[in-house]
C-alpha cells in the first residue's frame, strides 16, 4: 500500500495531469502591443548578451604599459636622433681604440718573440763615415760657437745613413777662415789696447806719487826754515 503523496504522484504521472487538454482547444489571442513588447525585450537580451560577450572575451591589457613610437608616420618632426648618434659614434670610437689595441699588442708579441729568437733586423744600416773637420783647425772649432757650427755644417747634412759624402763649399770655408781671422786679430789688438791702458794707468800712478813725494819735501823744508826763523 501506498501513501497519499505516493499514489498522487503516480496518478499524476499516468493520466499526464501537467497537459492541460482544455487549452489545447481554446484559441490563444494575442495583442500587438504585446508582441512588440516582446521583440523589444529580445533586441535588450541579445545587446546584454553581446556586451557581456564582448567584455568576458576582451584582452586583458590591464597588466601591460601601453607605449607610443618617437617616430609617427606623416609628422613633421625631425628624423635625427643626436643620443643615438652619439652612443653610435662612441662605440665606432670604442671599437677602433680596441683593435689599435690589439694590433699594438701583437707588434709588441713579435717583437719579444723576434727578440728572444735573435732574429731582430736594423731598420737601416748606419754608414761608415772618415773623421772630418771641414777645413777647421782644433782651434777654430774651438773658438767658434755652437750656433755658427751649425750654419757652417748643418747636423741634417751629417746624417750616418746618407750614403753621398757632404762637403762644404769652398766660398763658404773661405768666408769661415777669413770671419776666424778676423776675431784672433781682434783678440791680439784688444790684447794690445789693454797692455796699453795698464801701462799708462802704471805711470800715471808712479807720476801722482812722485809729485806728492816733491810736495811734502817742500814742506818739510818750509817747516824747518820757519824753526830756524823762531830760534834767531
């Protein structure tokens, strides 16, 4: 046996209670305004359904910095850049420095290995070259200073790696000896002049003393005329 609740809920089932037949057969009327009432709600629904849509399924950009070009397309600014010109150029710069580096490096490597191996050449060959005074004697050289060395035999013309001998020309040795000759007859004469002005400054001293020798001799007699005067 079954409860009240039980047999309802299988009578229920059976006789399908949920179907009413009596509206099967009653005709549904529907108003206009009911239907545009509808429609309107439906258009509603589908845009709250579209904006959810769009909204649930939109990209997060939330999390990420939004960043703008230096260079836009069509603007009138300028295409020069001096920062990045710059940091360009230093590191050309850089880059040069270290290859000259390197390339010193390695200059300096062989020539340590050159050097232990004893495989070091001379970049010249110095050439032998003949004692020469260039028509000087010991003395004039002597006498003459560095500056007048130089203008009668310049150093670039004794360089050891020329091959050509120089030589100086005759006119100008000529001119040389005859310059020499003139300052060792300048010395003599000055040698004179000074033997001259001691000699005479030597007699005129001798020629003030003996004058005042005279004059106290006169005195002296004067004095002792005058002594003998008194006793009288």
């Amino acid at each position: 046996e079954l409860d009240e609740s039980h047999t309802f809920l299988k009578e229920f089932f059976r006789n399908k209670m949920w179907d009413d037949k009596e509206k099967k057969h009653k005709r549904v009327v529907i108003d206009d305004e009911e239907v545009d009432e509808v429609l309107i709600d439906e258009e509603e629904i589908e845009m709250q359904e579209e904006y959810e849509s769009n909204f649930r399924y939109a990209k997060n950009m939330g999390d990420r910095v939004m960043g703008h070009s230096r260079r836009v397309e069509g603007s009138v600014r300028k295409n020069e850049n001096a920062r990045k010109d710059q940091r360009k150029s230093k590191e050309d710069k850089m880059k040069i420095a270290e290859m000259e580096r390197e390339e010193h490096l390695k200059h300096l490597k062989n020539l340590k290995k050159q050097e232990i191996k004893g495989d070091l050449k001379t970049s010249f060959k110095y050439a032998k070259l003949k004692p020469n005074r260039y028509g000087l004697s010991t003395a004039e050289i002597l006498m003459m200073e560095e500056k007048e060395l130089n203008q009668y035999v310049p150093l670039k013309k004794l360089a050891p790696y020329i091959e050509r001998e120089w030589k100086v020309d005759k006119n100008k040795r000529y001119q040389q000896k005859l310059k020499n000759k003139e300052l060792g007859e300048g010395g003599k004469l000055d040698g004179h002049k000074s033997d001259k002005k001691k000699r005479f400054r030597d007699g005129s001293d001798q020629s003030t003393s003996a004058t005042g020798n005279e004059h106290r001799k006169v005195q002296m007699e004067e004095s002792n005329s005058d002594d003998g005067n008194l006793s009288s």
